[in-house]
C-alpha cells in the first residue's frame, strides 16, 4: 500500500506562503481533518448551516427562546424513535412498526387511565412491558425463524394500527392525568435566587459542558493508547470550543424562556445511556459486528439472534415510551396517531451517519438527524412554506444525505 510521504514530513512553506504555524495553516489543518472526518461532521456542518439559514430567513424568529423550547418539545418522541431505529439500522435490519406501535401504546395508556382509573405510575410501567413484548415478538421472528424484519415489522405495522383503532373504537380518547401532561410538556421547576435566567437549567447546561469535555478528552486519550489516529491539538481544540460554544447557547435560550423541558432530561439520559452502551459495552461492539460483517460476526462467537432479539425488544420500548410521550403532549390519545413516525425515524437515522448495509452509525448522529428534519420542518413554517413543497425539500434532504454516504464510502475505498 503506497503512502503519501509529503502527509508525513511536509515541505517547508515557500516564501510569501503560509506555513503550518501561520493563520493559513490552521485553516489548511481544519479543512483537512473535515476531509478525513466528512461523515462525522458533515450533518453537523449541515445542521449548522441550516439554523444560520432559516435564523437569517426568519429575522431570528427561529432561535427565540419559547421557539426553541418548542423545537425540542414538538421533536422529542421523533428523536426517542430514532436512537432506538439507529440500533435496529446498524444491526442491519428495519422497523416499519414504530409509527403504529406508537399509536397503539398511547391507545392501551388512555384505556388503562381514562376508562379504567388505573394510576398513571402504574399505567407507564404496563405501557413500557406491552411495548418490550411487541418488540420482543417481532425480534423472535425476525432473530429465530429468520423472517426478514422489513415483512415482519410490515406486518407489526398492519397489526398495532389496526389494534388501535380497536381498543379506540374509532374515536379520540382522553383527557390524560395532570402529573403524565408535565412529562411530555412540563420544565424543570424554579430553584434558587431571582437572576433572569432559569438557574437548575444554567446548572445543568454547565455540568453538561464539564461532561463533554471530559468525555472528548478520555475518548481522545483512549485512542492515543492503542495508537489509534487523532484529530490534531489545534483542531480538537477548535472541536471542543465549538462543541461547548453551541452547548452554552442552547443553555442560555432554555434558561432565558421557562428552562429545560422535562423530555430534555429524558432524551439526555437515553443519549448517554445508549452513547455509553455503543461506545463501551460488549453488546454495542456486538450490534456493530452483526450488522458490518454478519458471517465474521458469527465466526468470532457473536450470539447474532440473540442480539438482534434484544434490539427490537429495546425498540419496542422506545416505541412504547414515545408513544406515551406524544399521547401526553396532545393530552389524548388518536387512531391517526403515530402516521409516518417510522419514516421520520428512519429519516433521521440516515441524515445523521447510518449506512444502509449496516454496521455504521452513532446514536449522537440519530438526534443530530432528528433536529436536522426538526429545525427543516420548523424553519418552513416560520417563513410559511407550504406543506407540499416541505415534503419536496425533505425528499432531497434524505436523497441528498444517503448519496453523499455513498459517495464518501466510495471516496475512502478508493
């Protein structure tokens, strides 16, 4: 394999040119680790570009505080789909049930809490275990008898709608108990002093900067032992600053309006959670290995049915959780509920780094194509483009996404 020798001990910068030391080195340093890391940061760099274009479009209506608050409320069970339709992704398979699924749970919610009083603790808890089951008997047929996931999650699809309609009969069902509504459309509670800003939000949005820097220092660390490559000193430096400099300013939005929304929390600890998992634990590696290589994966000793059964029960109770969030948001629960969720959360998968065959993908990458769709949908209502043309724009967005995944695939093997 040939080696470019100039990457290794690059000449000296003639006269009149910029050396690696100078302003035009660091720029030549940032444009080349984008060139390396293209599919990491590239939706990132597309996120941002497109908050700058709708927040120019929108005379900055679009990063007002209660809009922000609004983006995050109106997304946050699109988002809780898309981890969990990540996992199935990168495993190699599909979920077409999690949009009907989610109708059903918040159908099985209202009968259990409006018809039959049952405490809503109670109720959530019931939820979540109908939602591990229905995952569960999907990943048996998909895992153990080897029915592709894209005919057995149809089916799920055909099946949980048409439960919903039954237990619903047809008709809107609700209103939801006070203490669920505060879940899914509730902040976090005053404390402290009077400062003009929201201060458990200003604490929380802090101790979150501390983690990302100690995270984006340890993983940094982590790599330089095995001799893995790493972004350069002056650019990860650049990462981290812009990496606490967007934290800082979501923090102060949320703290200047009503403070982090209740679901924020939630979403953070499922990011974190299943972030860790991907990263760290022996299933996250498995769930790579299945869906990058399945014959090597087998080979090496990977128990691949079992865990492709534990990632569609884990989507099932995503499903399930999501369902409980958007039934509470809209205080009732809807026969027509949960259309196109499985769409949006494949969408958001695909925009955020997943690779159709598999085995690519980070659950960080799931939100941030969430809020890409997010802030697209949000941005077009604001300057009052039409629902026809928004669908047309979102087509070329998800085209556009999953053709520059194949071209940067192409790239690299080339």
């Amino acid at each position: 394999m040939s080696t470019d020798v100039t990457d290794r001990n690059p000449a000296p910068a003639p006269p009149g040119k910029s050396g690696p030391a100078s302003g035009g080195g660091l720029l030549q340093l940032v444009l080349d680790g984008m060139r390396r890391n293209m599919r990491q940061y590239g939706m990132l760099m597309a996120l941002g570009l497109i908050v700058v274009l709708f927040a120019v479009w929108s005379d900055g209506d679009l990063l007002l505080p209660r809009n922000v608050s609004n983006l995050v409320l109106q997304n946050s069970y699109i988002l809780i789909l898309a981890i969990g339709m990540m996992l199935v992704i990168i495993a190699g398979h599909i979920d077409l049930s999690v949009g009907s699924l989610t109708a059903f749970i918040g159908a099985m919610a209202a009968v259990l809490m409006v018809e039959h009083d049952m405490p809503w603790p109670l109720a959530v808890v019931l939820c979540l275990a109908i939602g591990a089951v229905a995952g569960s008997v999907q990943g048996f047929f998909i895992a153990y008898l080897g029915i592709p996931s894209f005919i057995v999650t149809l089916a799920g699809m055909l099946l949980f709608r048409g439960l919903t309609e039954i237990f619903l009969k047809g008709q809107t069902l609700g209103p939801f108990p006070k203490d669920l509504q505060e879940i899914a459309n509730g902040f976090l509670p005053e404390v402290g002093p009077n400062t003009n800003y929201h201060n458990l939000t200003l604490l929380l949005g802090f101790a979150l900067i501390a983690f990302v820097v100690l995270q984006e220092v340890r993983d940094r660390k982590r790599q330089q032992e095995f001799a893995l490559e790493v972004l350069p000193g002056k650019l990860f430096v650049l990462k981290l600053v812009a990496l606490v400099s967007a934290v800082l300013v979501v923090t102060l939005l949320l703290a200047s309006y009503k403070g982090a929304p209740v679901v924020l929390l939630i979403l953070g600890v499922l990011v974190v959670g299943f972030g860790y998992l991907m990263r760290n634990a022996i299933i996250g590696r498995h769930i790579y290995a299945i869906g990058g290589n399945l014959p090597a994966a087998k080979l090496s000793g990977v128990k691949d049915k079992k865990v492709t059964f534990l990632v569609f029960l884990n989507m099932g109770m995503l499903a399930a959780l999501a369902g409980l969030v958007f039934a509470a948001r809209f205080n009732a629960a809807s026969p027509k509920a949960g259309l196109n969720f499985e769409l949006e959360a494949i969408a958001a998968s695909f925009i955020g780094g997943a690779s159709m065959s598999g085995g690519v993908g980070t659950v960080l990458g799931a939100i941030i194509g969430g809020l890409v769709l997010g802030v697209l949908n949000n941005g077009m209502n604001l300057v009052g483009i039409g629902t026809d043309y928004q669908q047309v724009i979102k087509g070329f967005v998800l085209l556009a996404a999953v053709g520059f995944d194949v071209w940067n695939k192409r790239k690299v093997g080339s």
